[in-house]
C-alpha cells in the first residue's frame, strides 16, 4: 500500500472525527437527560418523573381499570415512561463506550464481543470510542507490514496459479492466485482482480485487530471494516486444530484464519511516520529474517538449502537443525525426503563463505529488484502512481510477464534489501540454535520468513539435476505446478502419495487421558501402601517431562458424551445385528456414530439410518435416563486417530473382526503400539484380555490380562480358549449391554506387529478381533486380493491415511506411539509404582519445605511466617490472621505458588516453564511478576528496603523466607511434635491438621504439581500429620480426635491403610464391632473402585481384621 493512502485521512480529518465523538456523547450523556429532566420538571414540578405516583402497595389495579382514562392519565404516563427509557439509554449507551474505549486500549484495538440484545448500543458506543481514540495511539503497540521482499507477486493470467507467502507482521498469509490491495476502506484497488482467499497463519502476540491494522497501514476505520470482514468469514469456522473459533477476542498460535480475497495480499509498505501522522505510524515489531521458511508446494531440502544457503549441499544443516521437531500440524517431521506445504523450517545462517543465493529474476518471479528506497529513475515501474511521497508499493506496479519455465516449481526466497531495520528479538526469547531459553520442551516456533513459491530459476533446477540430492519431496497440498518440458506429462499425472506421519502422542487427548488416568491408579496404590514419613522416591526429570506432554491434551467432558452416547444407542438398538463400528468426537462434542447396519433412529439423534448425530448443543442429560439402561458395550473402543475435520475418532476393533493395518513399515508400527497402548489405558477393556505377537511386552503397560506370544497361530489359539461360549444368535455387545448373566462378556484382541502373517485368516470366532499389521516397504504393490480379506481396513492411499470398514469410509491421520514414547511411557509407569522409601532414623529427615532448625522451644513451634500459601486444598494466598489476597490474573496465583514449592530453583525461566507450554513475550512474564508483587504487598507490608518477590539482575526469581507454605507449617509442627509427650504434641498437631483442607491444588489444573510429583510430596506429609496425631490420640484414649484426624487424612487421600487401621483400632477400642465391618466394607469399596485394581486389600489389614474381629469367619 502507498503510505498516501495510509495518510488519506490525515489530522484534520482525526480531528473532525474525534470532534463528532465527543458532541455525540455530550448528546446522549448530557443533552437528553437534560431535555428529559426539563420536560418532567416541566410537566410534575419535579424533575423526578415518579414525582406524585402513589406507592405500588396502594395502587387500586381494579378502579384503573374499570374507570374511563383521562387524556392527562394518557399523557403523563408517556412522558414518565419516555424520561426513564431516555435516561436508561443514555445510561448504557454511556458505560457501553466506556466499556469499548477500554477493551480497546487494552486489547491492542480489539473489540469487544457484541453482547446480545444490546446491538444498538454497542454500535453507538463503538462508534464514539474510536473518535474518542482516533487522535491518541493505542496502549498496545501497533504493527507494521514488514517484509524481506520490496514487492509481491502480482500475476497476470490466471491460468498459471502460484503460491505466495508475504509477510504479515510475524505470521505468514499463503496467497493462490492474484495478489490484491486495498484501500483505506477495506475495499480492494480499482483495477485489482480479486482472488481466492488467503490464509494467515495466527503468531504470537496476534489479535484480528492487528491483523486488520497490518492490512490497512493502521488506518482506524479501514481496520475496523477489514477486522469485522476477517471475524465474518472466519467465526464459528473449525479451525486446523480441531477446535471452532467462537469468540472475536480469542485466536490461538498456529490457527489459518482465512482473509477476504478483495482485503488480502497487500504488499510490505516501507512508510515512515512524520510528525503529523504519528499516529498512523506501525513501528517495526518482530521483522522477519533469513532464519525461518515456510514449505510450498513441490519443495524439498536441496533446492531450499541451494537458494536461501547458497549451497545444496547444505541441505543436512537444515535436516539437522530441523529433523525431529513437531511441526505446527502436528505431525513429526521425521523423514528428510517429505516436506508437508505450510511446516515451517528453521534455516541456519548464512556463513560469510557461503556463495549467494541464485537473483530472482523479476521476470520469473514477479519480485521487483530495486530497493524500496530507490528512485523512480532507477528502473521503478512508469505504471506506479505518481505522487511524489509515495513509496513504491506492489499495489501499485504493473503486473509482469509470468515466466513459465522448465523447471520444477521452486524459487528462492528473496534476501531483504540491506537496508532494511531488522529487530533483535524479546530478550529471552531466541530461538536459533544453542541459544533457547530454559523454558521446557521447544514449542514450534510459527514466524516464517516470507518465501515466495513460483517456478524456479533455469539456473538452480540445472544445478539442482547435476548433482545427487535427496528424493524430491511430495506434499499434501493440491495446488497444481506448471511444467512444460518434456517430462511434464509425467510430472503432472504422477499421482502425490500425501504420506503423512501419525499424530505424536501429545496430540492424541483421549490416549493420553487414558494413560493419565492410569498413572494417577498407580500413584495411589502406592501411596494407599506407604507409612507415616515415608518419601517420594528421586523423579527424574525425563518422567516429568514425560507426564506435561500427556497433560497438555485434556479432552474434557467430551468423553462423558462417548460414554453416555454409546450407552444410549446400545439401549435403542432393537437386536444384536447391528452395533456401533466408530464414534467420531468433534472439538465442539458433536457425537456422529457409525453402526454396523440399518437402525431407527431414536430421539434425539438424527442423520439416516447407519450413521446417527448428536448436536453438541443437545445436552447429555436428555440420554441419561436411556443411557442407565445399559453398560457400556464397547470393550474395546480405541482412539484410531483424528479425522480431516478434526474430530477423533474411537473404533470398536471387537466389531470389525479383522483390522488391517497397511502402510509403511514404521507408521505401522507406531500405529500398532498406539491400538496396544490405548487397549491397555482404556478403562473400558479393562477386563478385556490382550495379546500381542511382534509387539514390544511393555505395550501393554502390565495389564492385568496381557499376553505376550512369539506367532500369530499361538495367539489365535489362546484367544479361541478365552473366547467366552455365547447363546445362539446373541452378540457380546447385545449381552454386555443388557447386563446378561450377570457376567462381563470379556472380548480377546488380538494386536500383530511387524511381518507376522497375512491379512488371509479366517473370520475371528465372536468376542475375539485381530489387528494386524501389513507393512510395505517402498515399491511395494500389494495384490487387491492379499487386503481384501480383512473386514475393515487403515491404509495409506496417495491422499493420506483411510479407514474403511462398515461399508463406510473415512480420511485419518492415525495415531502413533514410538518406540521412543512407549519407552518414556513405560518408564513413568514404572516409576510411579515404585514403593515409597521409609526412613530409617526420622531424625536424620531433612526438612522438604522449610530450612528450620526445629528446637524444643515452646516459643518456636509456629514458624516465623507473613503469608501463607495454602496448597493443601484449594490454592489460598492469605496473611497470617487468615485475610485471602486477591489478584487478577489467575497465572499470578499459580506464579506465587511455583515460586513458595521450588525456593531451591526458582528462576524466571523454570517459572516461565512451567506455567506456559508455549513462550510468551517478556512484558507477559513481567506483568504476571509485577502483579504478584503488587498483590502481596496490599496483602501484607514486605520487609523494609525489600520486596516479597525481590527483583534482581540475574535470571533468578527469589520469594522471601517469610513467604511460606501450609505444607511448611505443618512439617515445621512434625518435627516439633517428634519429641514432646503424647498430650504436649497433640496440642501441638491439632493446628497442623486443621491446616489439611483437601486435595492438593484442588479445582487447578496446573501442569507441574503431579509431573513434579509434588502434589504426591503434599499428599504423603498431610497422611503423616494426621496418622500421628491420631495415633497420640488413640494412645490417650481420646477416639473421637482420632476420628476427625483419620478423617481429615482419608479427605485427601480415601482408603489409606494406615489411617484405615487406626480407626479399626479406634472402634474396637470403643468395643463397637459393627463400626470395625463397616470400615472394612467402605475400604474394600475404595479398592476395588479403582480402574485394572485386583480388589485384593492390603495383607496387614486383613490380619488387623481377623484381629479385631477374633475368628477369619467374622
């Protein structure tokens, strides 16, 4: 864009604007209630238009309206009800704008969601809040469009459509087709063609606001239009992380936001502020550099080293730098030979000996040579406008001839003029290569560098074919190249084969649920099991890093939707012909069901007769009453993998019989152990017996009903001897769904890794399914009739990854565990089965969350304390008389609290690690410190000269000493309590145990208090606080202490033997027998609630219940 057009409307017209502003507030806030009061005192007397109405309670309702009404009945009832509407409207009309100007300084101009029924006002409070705002900058900084390149593609025909990637503040915005610019309007250039829509790739730090600003060089109202036009095309859109976008005010980092064809494609502008417009000036934030590429269709690793490194060779540097990461869809990129269009690749710089990249021909890629800053003389375009201030901008030029070539379609990115200002990044935050901040696993960094994607150079694809490189890449986009040489018949009808990875296992929410769930089983039963000052033993930070990467998926109540879904349908079904094949979750928890045959729908589920719908606005509460009719008859329902929509999909390998998995040797294997794994974590197979031939043993995460066999013969062998003996006719999934029997109707699958058979075996006997796997290695043709064979089968086509079966098919990205994940996994679980360690001298204990010196001084039981962070229940912040502090940001809370539970290492960046799973700017991090600063000091005076969260120049982030913890209180009591007397230290743990309120960091759903294993650290100290001043209490004779202390201890952690015991004790104390049952019965209970538990209670226990009952028979 020309900075004239930026500059259209310059400061009179601001001023006009913002004059128009204030009179029509002054209008609505002043001049209409002012009328309205004259006209009442006018017309009353008073300026109270109530003035002289009886009080309601007198009013006769029957006489008013059985007499005649006056005409000055009529009108003053007009005239009351007119002052208090006008006064009402300008009331919120008033706070409305209010309301606006502030959400728009504070969101970078950003509006707020139109509230319903209140249109009207929102519109006109808009619309004084921008002339209020028009002639002041905003809080926030503005963003210009910068970019690497001095012009875009601008094509000529459209028979030859390209790809563009221009740089748009710090993201990248795809373009298919002609480049258009825009005016000060939203509105497109006149002699502009439009195009098909581009894509924004969303950044750091972006809003639709400053999208919209970098798209009209900041003018306010052509931001406004342009803004609006983005959130119209995009609301309610399903974006590429399976998730909608509903709220205006919420975009996440790597969504595509669609921008309007006829707004979009507007060339970097090179516009300076003056002293008039300072207003309109973006200063330049996050340029964009040499150091990132975004993937175009046809690209591979050579041809991208050979024009942006000067070397092809130097395609390893790119494989090194980049091989390995998760790229920003998700998948891995794990093979140097596939690059998916949209990833974006980290470059290494360019050394001084590196020879420059190939020019770009301007002929060939429509890029003008000449710097922005060059003359017209100097070989600009005669078509640009001709103003003497204008810039030359690509909305401007004349569009070149389009060069069709014989080459591929490749072409280098273009290098910045060398001139233009690039800013170093936020401190802290680079990302190039042995300069990462501490800040936890890398995240995708999403800020490309502008890479212009249209026919090569004759010069590099030469290069390129005289020497070997590694195998030209296919993509899965559709988006065609142009070829004209003598293979270019072939080229064009070479089928792509659109391999794509499968999912890592962070992206998989429902499978890593289930392994979630599995590890907080584990992590109970042992520490149902450890004593009284018992210790974690040593976590290591693999296992943590391991247990965040599963917790940063939550599915949410989608899951109770599956559920309660799938038991609805099973009750609606009317016979055991037909059952559920998939069910497919979408992100908003529309509920689509694939069934085996032909069923009535049943209410409120609609679509056809085979695939039946629940709207995500229909809320589950309307199939409960059905639901309670069946168990759940899915066994052995999987997570397989996310559809091209975004919704998981969990398929019934019971009902497909035979599953076939065909593709390459590696994704198959990964895709076997993610069926495996997710068998073994799912709470529904739970009983379900599980063999594996060719998988690793660990695969199935010691269920309790695993078997491990050498070949495919002995499993099916196995599995037939476990196959339950059905009645005629009837399905496992018609018994299991009417309860039949009473029994469970266990299902055997049968999960075959590696090249362990054919897909050629006989139908599986009812209750049993097979899944196999049936890789292929590079040019191998499988015959049509080696596949058909399976019932239901997950392939690799030239399109991606499908699934078909129950006469149906879908498109997938399957989800994978590697041998890497299952090993990580495995470790975990291992480690959170690990027995606590006991200490053999209590007085050798070092203290975990305080550095007291404990003494027998009465005077020093309490520790020295100022504020206390109540962990031990719902997350507290109060001072030492019990006053709670209040902050706005719920990340300042959780701040506070990482900083009371890491005194050892508290930095900024394990901080910022652990609270944030991407990286946030600076002033994000600093505006959560300096809030937590504030807070704690309106709550309680810090030291003098001091600070609580005193500040420093070095990466740490220290919290002062007497700033402590509940848990530290109590384990400051502990230690004094060890050696006073019985009735001295129950006076001296009472206070302690008051202090247990709950589950530690109940109602949070913080990352790092379980993967740290703090939460179970909590959990054992407030165990051993309540065991101990119970058992004081028992030895004084006191029960009912003994009660409330067990009972404060069993609230976090239900079915502990210890505390069980205590109060089996207690009651047979008391000689009350039937209280000793019964808190064996509610014990049991606890057991054997717990998913893959055994229900067999703890062996000490049994023996204290023989021994308090007298007989085994009691």
């Amino acid at each position: 864009m020309s900075p004239t057009i930026g500059r259209v409307r310059g400061a009179p017209r601001r001023v006009s604007r913002f004059c128009a502003s204030v009179l029509l507030l002054l209008a609505i806030g002043i001049g209409l209630p002012a009328v309205a009061l004259e006209t009442a005192r006018r017309r009353f007397g008073s300026a109270n238009p109530l003035s002289g109405v009886d009080p309601p309670w007198s009013w006769s309702v029957g006489d008013a309206l059985s007499a005649p009404l006056a005409d000055g009945t009529v009108v003053d009832a007009l005239i009351r009800v007119s002052v208090i509407i006008v006064f009402a409207a300008s009331l919120i009309i008033v706070v409305t704008t209010i309301m606006e100007i502030v959400h728009l300084v504070r969101d970078g101009g950003l509006h707020r969601p139109r509230p319903t029924g209140l249109g009207w006002a929102t519109a006109l409070g808009r619309y004084i809040a921008i002339g209020l705002l028009v002639v002041v900058p905003l809080a926030s900084p503005k963003v210009a469009v910068a970019s690497a390149t001095p012009a875009v593609m601008n094509l000529a025909s459209d028979a030859h459509p390209v790809v563009t990637a221009t740089a748009l503040d710090n993201g990248v915005v795809e373009t298919f087709g002609h480049s258009a610019s825009i005016g000060s309007s939203g509105a497109p250039l006149s002699g502009q063609a439009s195009a098909e829509p581009q894509r924004y790739v969303v950044q750091r730090g972006d809003s639709v606001w400053s999208i919209a600003a970098a798209l009209t060089d900041g003018d306010n109202e052509a931001t406004l239009n342009v803004a609006e036009r983005i959130l119209d095309t995009n609301l309610q859109r399903t974006m590429n992380d399976g998730r909608r976008f509903t709220n205006p005010a919420l975009i996440d980092i790597g969504w595509e936001l669609m921008i309007p064809a006829d707004v979009g494609g507007l060339a970097p502008s090179s516009q300076t502020a003056d002293s008039e417009d300072g207003a309109d000036a973006f200063p330049l934030d996050g340029a964009t550099s040499n150091d990132r590429y975004v993937v175009a269709p046809g690209d591979n690793l050579w041809d991208i080293a050979a024009s942006h490194l000067g070397d092809g060779n130097a395609w390893t540097a790119i494989w090194d730098m980049n091989g390995g990461d998760t790229m920003v869809d998700g998948r891995t990129f794990d093979d140097p030979d596939l690059l998916v269009a949209g990833w974006i690749l980290e470059l290494p710089a360019r050394t001084a000996s590196s020879p420059a990249g190939p020019a770009a021909d301007p002929a060939v890629v429509g890029l003008d040579p000449t710097p922005a800053h060059a003359d017209a003389s100097s070989g600009a375009d005669a078509d640009r406008v001709a103003d003497p201030t204008d810039t030359p901008s690509a909305g401007h030029e004349a569009a070149p001839e389009v060069e069709i070539n014989e080459a591929p379609n490749r072409v280098p990115q273009a290098e910045p003029p060398p001139d233009q200002p690039v800013e170093p990044e936020e401190v802290g935050t680079s990302s190039s290569p042995g300069h990462e901040s501490q800040r936890g696993p890398r995240t995708p960094d999403t800020t490309p560098t502008p890479a212009v994607s249209a026919s090569a150079a004759a010069d590099s694809s030469d290069r390129a074919s005289a020497t070997p490189t590694p195998a030209a890449s296919t993509t899965t986009s559709s988006v065609a190249t142009v070829d004209v040489g003598a293979d270019a018949g072939a080229a064009t009808d070479a089928p792509s084969t659109g391999s794509t990875s499968p999912l890592r296992l962070e992206h998989a929410a429902i499978l890593a649920t289930g392994i979630v769930a599995l590890v907080g089983v584990r992590r109970r039963a042992r520490l149902r099991a450890a004593t009284p000052h018992s210790r974690m033993p040593k976590s290591h930070e693999a296992h943590a890093a391991t247990e965040r990467r599963l917790r940063v998926s939550d599915p949410g109540e989608r899951l109770m939707r599956v559920d309660i879904g799938v038991r609805a349908i099973a009750a609606a079904l009317p016979d055991d012909d037909v059952r559920i094949g998939w069910i497919e979750l979408s992100a908003d928890g529309d509920l689509r069901a694939q069934l085996t045959g032909d069923a009535a729908l049943a209410n409120p589920w609609v679509g056809d007769r085979s695939r039946w719908t629940l709207d995500a606005a229909i809320p589950i509460e309307l199939l409960a009453q059905q639901a309670r009719q069946s168990n759940m008859p899915c066994s052995a329902l999987v997570h397989i993998g996310v559809t091209d929509d975004g919704a998981d999909l969990l398929l019934d390998v019971e009902a497909c019989g035979q599953l076939s998995v065909d593709g390459p040797a590696a994704a198959t294997e990964s895709i076997l152990n993610a069926v495996a794994v997710g068998l073994a974590s799912s709470t529904y197979a739970e009983v379900a017996n599980l063999i594996t031939v060719g998988l690793p043993e660990s695969a199935l995460l010691h269920h309790r009903n695993a078997h491990c066999v050498a070949d495919l013969p002995s499993a099916v062998n196995r599995a037939a001897a476990m196959a339950p003996h059905l009645p005629d006719g009837r399905s496992t999934f018609g018994l299991r769904a009417r309860r039949t029997g009473g029994e469970v109707w266990e299902p055997t699958i049968i999960v075959v890794g590696g090249d362990h058979g054919t897909c050629a075996l006989d139908t599986p006997p009812p209750g049993v399914a097979i899944v196999i796997a049936q890789p292929t290695k590079a040019g191998d043709e499988r015959r049509p009739d080696e596949i058909s064979s399976a019932s239901a089968q997950l392939s690799q086509t030239e399109r991606g990854w499908e699934l078909r079966a129950f006469g149906s098919h879908r498109s997938v990205v399957p989800t994978g565990v590697t041998a890497n994940d299952l090993a990580d996994v495995s470790a975990l679980l291992n480690h959170c089965a690990t027995p606590t360690d006991e200490p053999s001298d209590l007085d050798d204990l070092e203290p975990q969350w305080h550095d007291a010196t404990p003494t027998d001084d009465a005077t020093d039981i309490e520790l020295d304390h100022a504020i206390v962070v109540g962990l031990l229940g719902p997350l507290t912040i109060t001072d030492d008389t019990g006053t709670p502090a209040t902050f706005e940001r719920s990340k300042t809370v959780e701040l506070i609290a990482w900083l009371a539970t890491h005194r050892e290492r508290s930095t900024r960046s394990g901080g910022r690690s652990a609270l944030w799973e991407i990286d946030v700017r600076d002033s994000t991090f600093a505006n959560v410190v300096s809030e937590a600063r504030r807070g704690l000091a309106r709550l309680s005076a810090p030291p003098k000269d001091s600070e609580w969260i005193p500040r420093t120049l070095s990466d740490e982030l220290p919290l002062d000493t007497r700033v402590v913890t509940d848990a530290a209180l109590i384990e400051h009591r502990l230690r004094h309590a060890r050696v006073q007397p019985p009735h001295q230290a129950v006076e001296t743990l009472r206070p302690a145990v008051e202090r247990v309120r709950g589950i530690p960091f109940s109602g949070t759903n913080y990352l790092w208090p379980e993967a740290e294993g703090i939460s179970s650290q909590l959990i054992l100290l407030a165990i051993t606080a309540a065991s101990e001043l119970a058992g004081h209490a028992l030895s004084l004779g006191d029960t009912e202490l003994v009660f409330w202390a067990t009972g404060r201890g069993l609230a976090v952690l239900p079915g502990h033997e210890e505390l069980v015991g205590l109060r089996m004790r207690a009651y047979a104390r008391t000689g009350d027998l039937a209280g000793v049952r019964s808190e064996w019965e509610l014990y049991e209970q606890v057991v054997t609630a717990d998913p893959w538990s055994d229900g067999e209670p703890a062996e000490k226990l049994v023996e204290l219940r023989r021994e308090l009952l007298g007989s085994p028979s009691s």
